[in-house]
C-alpha cells in the first residue's frame, strides 16, 4: 500500500460531500486565514502524518494487529476532549477504556500463542506486506 495514493483517494473522496455540507450549513467564518489553517493542519494531519503511520504499523505488524487500533480511538477521543475542550468524561467513556483495553489484552494475548505455534518461527514479520514502490536508485 502506498500512503501516498491512499491519502490523495482519501482526500478526493472527501471533497464533494464536504464542499456540499460547507455550503449548505448556517455558520460564517470570521477569520479565514485560521479557518484555512486549520483545514490545511486536519488533512496534513490526518491524511499523510496519520495515514503513513497507519500503513506502516501495517507493514510492520500486520492488520489483524493494527486492526486493534480501532477498539480504543472512541475512548481516546473522549479523554481527548476532556483535555482539549474542557468536556468531562462520564461512564461512556469509562467503559469504552475498559472495554478497548481488553480487547487489545485479548488480541495481544492470542497473537502470542499463535507466534508460540508458528513453525516458521518468523514472529512478528509473518504478516509482512512489502512496500509496492521501492526507493529510487541512484548514482
């Protein structure tokens, strides 16, 4: 997987339904330079630094692995917000760390036995997808 493609497709997809509900919601913008700052900070963000991270814990560790990932982000997000916004978690948010966190022991705990009884004994890089472009040669 290229992140590079995967993140220009993201971002295309995106475009169209968010230029629809830009123009369609009641709010104004009153300082557009920090609005396009902000923009530009959430795909940069989001679509190359957390895309790249994503692919290559992918690479790494394998997606049944990474795939764990997704158990605890509502749960992060909440905590998130308590720190950034000022918002107090509830029982929600409690529950969604507890429940995300033993789901991550869980899986955790069932990739090691299933690295135990691999024959190959390659542990972790038994999964491995390698990179589609290799880096150019030169000289």
């Amino acid at each position: 997987m290229d992140f590079r493609a995967t993140a220009v497709l993201q971002n295309a997809v995106a475009l169209l339904p968010v230029a629809v509900l830009a123009t369609v919601m009641p709010f104004a913008v009153t300082d557009p330079w920090k609005a396009a700052g902000a923009v530009a900070a959430v795909v940069l963000l989001n679509a190359t630094l957390c895309m790249t991270l994503y692919v290559r814990a992918i690479n790494n560790y394998g997606a049944a692995v990474v795939a764990m990932l997704f158990a605890v982000i509502p749960a992060v997000a909440g905590l998130l917000s308590w720190l950034m916004l000022g918002q107090r978690p509830d029982v929600g948010i409690a529950v969604g760390l507890v429940v995300g966190a033993a789901a991550c022991w869980l899986n955790a705990r069932g990739s090691r036995q299933q690295r135990q009884d691999n024959p190959a004994g390659d542990g972790r890089r038994q999964h491995r997808v390698d990179p589609i472009h290799d880096a150019p040669v030169t000289g």
